[in-house]
C-alpha cells in the first residue's frame, strides 16, 4: 500500500502517517524531517529530492507525510494508492499546532529533524492563518481531486479522521 497525505499546517499529517504506516506494515518518510537540518535549517534542494526518490524506489509500500511540491509530488501523487487531503480550518489547524507546541515545547518532535526544537511564532501562526491558504493552496489542492478521483479522500476535522480510521480499522 502506498499512502500520500497532504494538507494543512497542523492538521495531523504526521500523526496520521504513524498511524498508516503500522497499520499497513510500510516505511514512512515524513517530508518535514527531509527538508529540515538542525536549527531549522534547509536542505538543499537535490539533497532532499535525491531522499525522496531513493526511498521511493527502495520501498514497495510506503506512507509519505507533506505537501513540499518540489519534492516529486506528482510522482508520489502517480504513485500513490491513496491520498488523503487534510483539509481542516485554519482555526482548527492553529489549535492543533498549539496543542502540538505545548507537547513538544523545546524539543523536536518525532517527525521533525533532530536539533529543530518545536516553536510557535508569528511567522508560523501567519502562515497556518493566512499564507499557507493562498488561492493557488486551494486551487492545487482542486487540481488534485480533479487529477485523482478514485483515490482523493477528503477529511476536514477530527471527527472525519475518526471515522475514516474506525471504517480501516486502524486505531
């Protein structure tokens, strides 16, 4: 199985990866940790993409966490048995990411790279309110369940992601 989630900042992209990857028995590649060195800083592009092919030919089943559209997305979204989009509001994200925050506060978190310690500030806040929901956000987003019918799955908040994990089982 093979498994793409994209979507918002602080929707549980990262938790969901975990979730899919020990139900399905697959590797998970959490694209934060790829594209993010100690102290938050970048990789460099052919580095970072250079991890993603490598793990993309390496595994047969596999469960990728991101959007990071330089990163072979539209081969991850060929590849891809299912994609399931996050698609939670922006004030839903935000106290996601603020529980997330108050739980790792200080240290890095599972899916983050090493030495990134978990902040919440302006920047990012701005970003899950208004930057990271740009108009061409969602008309990619669009683009891809016009793209991919058979395999878009949509869910917009907790209750959604509850009852699509009840529905596969996972827990």
């Amino acid at each position: 199985m093979k498994v793409a989630i994209i979507g918002y900042s602080g929707s549980g992209k990262s938790t969901l990866a975990r979730k899919f990857g020990q139900f399905y028995h697959a590797e998970v590649l959490h694209l934060d940790q790829v594209h993010h060195m100690p102290g938050w800083k970048e990789r460099d592009y052919e580095s970072a993409r250079k991890i993603v092919s490598d793990f993309l030919d390496e595994h047969s089943s596999w469960v990728i966490d991101g959007n990071y559209g330089k990163l072979l997305f539209e081969r991850r979204m060929e590849e891809a048995d299912i994609i399931i989009m996050l698609l939670f509001n922006r004030f839903s994200s935000l106290l996601r990411a603020w529980k997330r925050y108050r739980t790792y506060k200080g240290k890095s978190r599972p899916d983050m790279a090493e030495g990134c310690p978990e902040k919440m500030d302006a920047e990012f806040i701005k970003w899950i309110l208004f930057d990271g929901r740009t108009k061409s956000t969602r008309d990619h987003y669009r683009k891809i369940k016009l793209q991919f019918p058979d395999k878009v799955i949509i869910l917009k908040n907790q209750r959604q992601i509850d009852a699509f994990n009840d529905r596969k089982g996972l827990v």
